[in-house]
C-alpha cells in the first residue's frame, strides 16, 4: 500500500513541476487605434522583460484596434509600427488581426502589415485563446 501511496505521490509532483515549467500565455487586446498602440506595444516589451523567456504573446486587435497592424502605419511622431513589430516579432510576438473588421471598414486585406497574420474574428480569437488555450487576458 505504501508503494502506491508513493507512487501516487511521486505522479502528482511531477504533473505538478511540469505544470509550472509550462510556458505562461499571454494574449494582449487592442481595440483602439493607433493613439492607443505606443503603450499596447511598450506594454508587451515591458511584460517580456520581466516574464520567463518562453513566454507566448499574442496581440489580437479588432475595430480601430487592427490599425496599427497595416502597412505604412505611423505613430504620432512619425515612427512606424513595423519597426516595432518585427522587433516583438522576432521575440516570438504573434500579432492577429481580425477580417471581420476588414470587412465592415472595406479595408483591403493587403494592406495587413507582413508581421500580422489575418483571422477571422479578433474577439473569437481572444476567447478561443483564453478558454481552449490557456491564455492570460490582457487589456491595456
């Protein structure tokens, strides 16, 4: 009995130790425009630095949100997003913007910047990454 008991316990640690060696998962929701994308973007740098280097970030925007993600998109200084976003990317961000609002706002789907990738709702997307995936929410 002891030798289960043992075996038992020994199962439950080591569920338990793979569980938190797992990496953490954040999805960052933006739906305001590019007012909003400076500190969205500093936001996810700032939680990079300070989260374990296998943590996943994905940025999912919708609405006005998607603004920042298309291709010559400024800053109100006049910096692009892109800079930005190949440097985030390249720290494995994930930026997914949302075709229903493409398709509300008759926006061209080939002004999606190359570091996004297109889906077909952003809010689905936030919800299916929360409930199926595990993600943490984040709305800046």
């Amino acid at each position: 009995m002891k030798a289960i008991q043992s075996a038992v316990i020994a199962t439950a640690l080591m569920i338990s130790s793979a569980a938190a060696m797992a990496a953490e998962k954040v999805v960052v929701h933006i739906n305001e425009g590019t007012d909003k994308a400076p500190a969205v973007l500093n936001n996810v740098k700032n939680l990079l630095n300070a989260m374990p280097k296998d943590t996943k970030v994905v940025v999912v925007g919708h609405s006005k949100g998607i603004d920042f993600m298309l291709e010559g998109a400024k800053d109100k200084n006049g910096n692009p997003f892109e800079a930005t976003m190949q440097t985030l990317k390249a720290r494995g961000v994930e930026f997914r913007a949302c075709a229903n609002t493409f398709k509300s706002r008759n926006l061209d789907t080939k002004t999606l910047s190359p570091e996004a990738v297109m889906v077909p709702s952003g809010v689905a997307e936030v919800a299916t990454l929360q409930l199926k995936q595990g993600f943490a929410y984040l709305k800046p």
